[in-house]
C-alpha cells in the first residue's frame, strides 16, 4: 500500500503547454485549477511569487493565453533546469 501523503487541493491533468516566463520559456507536465508543474531551463527557486503566461490550444482552435500569477511551492534542480510547482493565486484568460 502506498502511504505517501499527497499534499494537492486538485486532480492534476498531463499537458504539453508552452509556459511564457519574464526569464524564459518552460513546459508544462501538469496542470490544475489551483496549480501548475513545468520544466524550465532556468533556475526558480521556492517562496517565489511569479507571474506568467501558459499558451495552450485545442484541436482546430484558436490559441488561449492563460494570464497566471503564483506561488512556487516546491522546484526540484537537475543538470539542465529545474521542475517548478505553483500554486495559483490568480488566473484569467
């Protein structure tokens, strides 16, 4: 059995989203109502509060921007980047 305590508010969703840094761009692995995880080549570390765009499109759509501003609640570093985590303290589209 698995006892590892989930700590998110809300089911999280695979995507593949283009996120629009003031430093960059990233890419998104998942995705929620309240919150985000991406890879970025820069370095993001935690407490942050950011603001940010995430581009994603449906099928024969147009392109939606989605305006999000945020708290990084966890990163994780590797040797190229880093895993980010934000809880969302707003969002528009």
């Amino acid at each position: 059995m698995n006892n590892i305590k989930e700590n998110r508010l809300a089911g999280r969703y695979p995507t593949f989203c283009t996120v629009e840094l003031d430093t960059g761009t990233g890419v998104t692995r998942n995705l929620s109502t309240t919150g985000v995880c991406f890879t970025t080549d820069k370095i993001i570390e935690p407490n942050l509060m950011l603001r940010f765009f995430i581009s994603m499109q449906k099928k024969g759509r147009n392109m939606i921007r989605l305006r999000c501003e945020g708290r990084v609640v966890r990163t994780h570093k590797f040797a190229n980047g880093c895993e980010v985590a934000i809880q969302f303290t707003t969002f528009e589209w």
